[in-house]
C-alpha cells in the first residue's frame, strides 16, 4: 500500500516558494561594493542566505532587493 506525504489534516501542502536567481557572497559584495567579510554582519543583521551545504552559502537575488527596500526605508 503506498502512503501519501500529506500532513494529518488532510490538506496538501503548500509548495515551496519559488527560488530566484541565486548570487554567491562575492557576487553579492560586488553588487554592493563592500568586502565579502561585510556580508556576514548583514547575515547577523538580517540578510537572508541560503545554505547549499556548510560551506556553500548562497542569496537569492530577490531576497536581496527586498532587504535592501527595507534597510532602505528605515534609514
């Protein structure tokens, strides 16, 4: 008998939100003109990344605009 992977309720689940265009950190630095060590006191302030593997961390290109929009706005 094959079972479903749908949660108890009964309802499917929603899918994962699509992923954009990934950036690398030094593609990100490049496009905001800081150090690549830069990035990681945005990560602690809320850049969000992604984490391919331990050692492989990645920004997706439309999370990135919208923390900008929003660093942005409270300036």
């Amino acid at each position: 008998m094959r079972r479903s992977h749908q949660p108890p309720s009964g309802q499917p689940s929603p899918p994962p939100p699509p992923v954009g265009n990934l950036l690398s950190l030094k593609q990100v630095a490049e496009r905001l003109g800081v150090h690549y060590t830069t990035l990681y006191r945005y990560r602690a302030q809320g850049l969000p990344v992604i984490y391919v593997s331990r050692r492989n961390v990645k920004v997706d290109e439309h999370d990135l605009n919208q923390w900008l929009a929003a660093r942005k706005d409270s300036l």
